[in-house]
C-alpha cells in the first residue's frame, strides 16, 4: 500500500540520479583502495623512503580526511548563513547534518594523523600527541562543532534553535581564518610544508599523486553521500511529523 | 550617529548604574580572582616556575573569570524581564556595544586587580609593562567581544548551565595563544626589542578582535530579536 502524497515536490537531477551518483562513489573508492594498497610488483609500488617506509600510504586517507571536514565546514557555514537570511528549517538540517559528518571526517582525521605520527615523527618514543598546529587547529574545529551540539540540545523551540545555532555557527567559521592561517604561522610544525619544511609538492612522487588526487575526490565524494543521506532521512522525517494523522 | 552614541551611553550607564548600586558581579569577580590565583600561586609553588607557564596561568584565570562573570550580562535582563522594553527603546546595535562597553570595562577593573596580585603573589618581574598594559588591554577587548554576543545567545537558551565556556573556550584559542606569547615577552624580552619581537602576536590580537566584534555587530541582531 503506498500512502498519497500530500505535497509534491519538484525532484532534482540528485534525487532522480541518486543509485547511480552513490554507486559511482563506491566504484571510484573501490578503484582508490585498490591503488592505495596494490604492493609488489611494479604497479603503484611507491618510493621507499627510510622512517617512512610504507607508513606513506597514509597519505590518500589522512590528508582527504582534512580535505573533507574542511568542505563540510564550508557547507554547513553556508548553510547557516543561508538559514539566517531565510529562516529556511531545510538551510538548518543542512547545516547540521554537514556539521555531523564534519565532526566523524575531523576525528578520523586526527586518529590516522596521530597513529601516522606515532610511527613516524615520534619513533623510538612514547608520544602519540602533540600540538602541532595543524592538529591543535582540527582539535578546536571539533570542540567548536561539540559546543554546537550542546547548544542545540540547550535550545527547545525549533525555529529559534536554527535562528541561534546558525549565529554560533557561523561566529565560530569568522575565526577559522585564525586557526588555519594566523596560528600556524606562530608555532613550530613537523608538516610539509612549515617553516624549514619541504612543501607537499617537493617531496611527493608522481606516482603517489596519482593516488592522492583521486583519493581526495573519492573521500569528498563519501563525505558528501553521508551528508545527502542525513538531509534526506531528516527531511522525511520532518514530513512525517508534519503529516498530519488521517484514520485509514 | 548622534542617537545611536547616545542610546549606546544609556545602555552602558544603566549597567554602570545597576552595577554600582549592588557591586555584586564586581565584587563576586574579585573573590573569586583572588581565590583562584591564590589556588594556583600555592599549586605552582612560587618560586621555580618559567615564565611561560606564568603567563598561561595568567591567561587561565583571565578566561575562567570573564566566562564567570560576563555570562550574566544578558541573563539579568530575562531575569528581571526587562529585554523587552530595551527591544522597544534601543536598536540591537546600541545594545550589543554599550553591553560590550560595560563588559570591558568590568573586565578591565578585575584584570587590573588580578595582575597586580599575580605579580606580587607569584613574585614576577615585569621587563616591560608597557607592553603587558598593552597586551592585557587588547586581550580583553577580543575576550569580552567574543562574550558579549555568546552571552546575549545562552540568555535564549532554556537550560545555560556551564554552557558559556563551553562555547567561548574553542573560539577563544587564537586569542588566547597569541597573549600568552606577548605576555611572556613581556615578562622576559629585552627592553629594546620587546615591541618588534611581540609585533606580530599583537597583530593577531587586533585581527581577531576587529573580525569578533565586526561579526557580532552583524550577527547580533538575528540572537536579539524574536
């Protein structure tokens, strides 16, 4: 028995295309994976470097995980905006959804950097943190999106928790330019492409980038399937609660 | 421009007047300044600590006192149920700066009583107290812009709690950082070369100071109205 639609909305190329988007996705991450791992051989088998050793394959999942969460912090910033301007509830599902998988992007992020450094910069100690100031940076993207749930949880009436935590929202993304730019430049840092470091592009092989390119693609692409699915089951579940009861 | 600079005076002479009246966020705020800095005086053990770790125990107890006693700015005005004939009297952008205004100037008064004890308490020499006025001054001005609109957000809230420094700490952290550099410039470089060697933390400091509060003049209006 299929239920009648009360409200019918215009579906975009998205929504019309949705399977075939989200198994395009799965395929290219397939292909990513199969080169980030294929060993032996000639194929891929990436420059061995001492210290690092394999531990570069790290690569096409660590530095697509910043790419992410940086995309999503973009989006769900626009979003928050947009929500102010409109008062839209949709701008607001959108801003947290993003939010979220920013959040799972940026801890991830902060898992394989930390495992990577503990192997790497770190080998021979015990140290798996330290404050680096690409790590602190991702450390305070998380605690403010934190603080962004709280402040929803703290917040009853709907309209009025989008209206504040999009303000929040998007106060905390005017101080970002600080945390990526001006912070950096204050401490010392072991990443590519700090003071005294060599830059990303210097040290990489062709043959890595190859790789690296579309593994930021195929991690940007994930990222952004979690967020549609999130705005999808959110938007039906608002349809739902605004269907109103009707005896069968 | 002649009414907004007068509707911004009537706010911050309103909370001047109030806070004369009982003394109560002024007088809260210097116990408990006093009290943490004797908790961390006694937890450092006065005389072997280094100058850096000073100036971040400094900075500690300067972020916990202003999250404590700026957080009620706009809380009182629901209390007493008066935000609404500010609403009809005042614009949002006369509000937020006399507020701001007031914050400062609260926050000033305390730091000012909370460095003086700090330097003796913990028996550190200042080589340049010029830059150490400086640092302190801009460092609250960046602190209570970034409270007062997070104030005026936990008034609407249902459920505030330590809601506040939650919010404020992370946002706070470029702020926070580049003090505590100037300050341990202060407290260490040389006379000749503190001012260039402390030039870009106080960059820093004026950067996030102007886009603080240039945002939340922008923003403050969606928070303050219904």
């Amino acid at each position: 028995m299929t239920l009648p639609r009360e409200h019918p909305v215009a579906r975009s190329f998205i929504d019309t295309h949705y399977r075939q988007i989200r198994l395009l996705i799965v395929l290219w991450m397939t292909a990513v994976l199969l080169g980030a791992f294929s060993f032996g051989g000639h194929w891929l088998n990436i420059p061995r470097i001492s210290i690092l050793e394999h531990t570069a394959r790290n690569l096409y999942f660590h530095v697509p995980m910043w790419f992410t969460m940086m995309a999503l912090t973009v989006v769900s910033a626009w979003h928050s905006m947009r929500c102010l301007r409109s008062g839209d509830a949709v701008r607001d599902i959108r801003a947290r959804s993003a939010a979220q998988v920013a959040v799972v992007f940026g801890l991830l992020g902060l898992l394989t950097g930390s495992v990577w450094a503990h192997y790497t910069w770190y080998e021979g100690t015990s140290i798996w943190w330290n404050f680096d100031p690409k790590q602190t940076m991702a450390t305070v993207q998380v605690l403010i999106y934190g603080a962004y749930f709280a402040l929803r949880s703290a917040l009853d009436d709907s309209a009025k928790r989008a209206r504040i935590s999009a303000v929040y929202n998007v106060f905390a993304f005017a101080t970002v330019p600080f945390l990526l730019y001006v912070l950096p430049r204050q401490m010392e840092s072991l990443h590519p492409g700090a003071e005294g470091n060599p830059a990303f592009s210097e040290i990489t092989h062709p043959l890595m980038r190859l790789v690296f390119y579309p593994a930021v693609i195929g991690f940007i692409g994930v990222g952004w399937l979690l967020y549609h699915q999130r705005v999808r089951a959110r938007k039906l579940e608002q349809q739902l609660e605004n269907r109103q009861y009707t005896p069968l | 421009m002649k009414h907004w600079l007068r509707g911004t005076w009537a706010v911050l002479r309103k909370d001047l007047r109030l806070e004369l009246r009982s003394r109560y966020v002024l007088n809260a705020l210097l116990v408990f300044v006093l009290s943490a800095l004797l908790v961390v005086a006694l937890a450092a053990g006065a005389d072997s600590v280094d100058t850096r770790i000073q100036a971040g125990l400094l900075w500690i107890v300067i972020l916990f006192t202003a999250s404590l006693g700026l957080g009620r700015a706009f809380v009182v005005e629901e209390e007493c149920n008066t935000a609404l004939l500010l609403r009809l009297h005042t614009t949002g952008s006369m509000v937020y700066t006399g507020k701001l205004a007031y914050s400062f100037l609260s926050v000033l008064t305390v730091n000012g009583v909370l460095v003086m004890a700090f330097l003796v308490l913990l028996s550190v020499e200042v080589a340049h107290a010029g830059l150490l006025v400086v640092t302190l001054a801009l460092g609250t001005l960046g602190l209570s812009g970034a409270t007062t609109l997070l104030a005026a957000i936990i008034a609407r809230t249902a459920r505030s709690g330590p809601l506040l420094p939650m919010l404020l700490f992370p946002l706070l952290m470029p702020l926070l950082l580049a003090a505590v550099e100037a300050t341990h410039l202060s407290l260490t470089g040389s006379v000749a070369g503190a001012w260039n060697a402390a030039a870009s933390a106080l960059a820093a400091m004026t950067g996030f100071t102007g886009v603080v509060i240039s945002a939340s003049v922008l923003l403050f209006d969606h928070v303050w109205h219904d």
